[in-house]
C-alpha cells in the first residue's frame, strides 16, 4: 500500500478516535441532569430501640473507586479516581452490623489529591474528567436508573472481616472485607477503613471500551474507604426511605 494512503487511514483512524473516546467532552444538554438532596436512608431492622448506633459523619468519611485503563492504546487514556464524600448510615458495634449508601451522581472525578494519593502519575484534562463522568454516570453504571449504592456488613466471627452484600447497578453480591475498626472507649466514636478489589462483571455492568476494546476501562476497580461515625451526630440518612 503507498505510503500516503497508509498515513491517511492513521489520519483517519485518530480522528475516529478522538471523536469515541470516553474521555471525550459530552454535550452540555446530555449531562445527567443536578442530582436533589438525598432523601434519608431507611432504618435497618436490627435498629431496634435499646440498640445502640453510631451515625457516619459525612464530612469525615471517604469511599474511593479506582479504575485502570487497559487495552492496545491504554497509554492515549488515564486511570480514574472516583469519589463519595457524601456517605449516609448507621454503625451498630455490639452487634458488628452496619448499612450505608451513597449516590452516584453526587460524586466526584478525579480530585487532584485523590489522584496523588492513590499513585496515578498523568494529569486528565478538565475535557477529559467531564467526559468521563458522563460515561460513567451514563453509559456504564445508568446512574438515572440505578443512583444508589448500598452496602450491609456484618461482622464475621470475632475477626475484623465483614461479610458484605454490596448493591450496584441493580445486582447485589456478597463479599468478604477486611477491614480495621477503632472504637473510642466511651464508645461514642467509630473509625473503620479497608479496601478490596471488585470486578464491573460480577454487577452486571459492562466496562467502558470502544475500538473494539483497543481502549478501554479493567474489569477490577479498587474500592477502599475510611468512615467516621458519630453518637453525636444528626445525620441525613437515619430515617426515612430513600428513593428507587
């Protein structure tokens, strides 16, 4: 093939390219519309009177979802961190129960020390996380149409593991999550953290890829938090019913 028909179908593959890449800025009007304030989350049942909860302060609390480019030409992508700061439930320590949830259309894309902190070395256009949240919100995880994601824990046996059933997407899995807790002695305050690997897959979503699967986003996202919660706390998400 001459050489000048090769270089204008790589001409006219990268311009096939920008125009398909999740990272690509979406239009302004096919954004997800400003989510409404959280309505509150619904009591669990083993919240009976004389249980003695904790509330998780929002502000103090952090859930992060990394997700790696893969596929032939992941060096023309970025790797993302997503984030919820506006986590809602209640800690039982007595029983080594807890339940929270938060809203995927509240959270963030690519906070620069988030990115820092979890060791991603490029540096994502504004263009390129407002395209990714897009998809994200969009095209992968349909946020309208599923915009919560659930997680009950309960303590298994007498180690600091806790068997988890997470709800994404519609789909529910049960998983085990190491985790360490550090209760004040007055038992008025509770810190937890951990983190583990999940698979898009095993929740019924597709990851993201286009030419073909060229580029595209790994199946396995790392999940990983720190939450604070509170006895003296009014916390939004402690009573009524949350939406679909």
């Amino acid at each position: 093939m001459p050489h000048v028909h090769r270089r204008a179908l790589l001409a006219c593959a990268c311009t096939l390219f920008a125009a398909c890449t999740p990272f690509a800025p979406p239009p302004a009007a096919s954004l997800p519309a400003a989510p409404v304030a959280a309505p509150a989350m619904q009591a669990p049942l083993w919240q009976q009177p004389g249980v003695h909860v904790l509330h998780i302060a929002p502000q103090e609390s952090l859930l992060t979802i990394t997700v790696r480019r893969g596929g032939a030409l992941a060096r023309l992508g970025h790797d993302h961190v997503i984030a919820s700061r506006t986590l809602q439930g209640v800690v039982a320590p007595a029983l080594g129960r807890a339940q929270f949830q938060f809203r995927l259309d509240e959270m963030s894309v690519d906070e620069e020390s988030l990115r820092q902190a979890a060791g991603l070395t490029t540096t994502p256009s504004a263009d390129a996380i407002a395209g990714t949240r897009h998809n994200m919100l969009l095209r992968v995880l349909e946020a309208e149409r599923y915009p919560w994601v659930r997680i009950e824990a309960l303590r298994a046996g007498n180690g600091e593991v806790l068997n988890a059933n997470i709800t994404v997407h519609g789909v529910t899995r049960t998983l085990q999550l190491p985790v360490q807790i550090a209760l004040a002695a007055d038992g008025r305050v509770l810190q937890a953290s951990g983190s583990l690997l999940l698979k898009q897959s095993d929740f019924g979503i597709v990851p993201f890829a286009v030419l073909g699967g060229a580029m595209a986003v790994q199946d396995q996202m790392e999940l990983a938090f720190r939450i604070t919660a509170r006895q003296d706390i009014s916390a939004p998400g402690s009573g009524a019913s949350p939406g679909r």
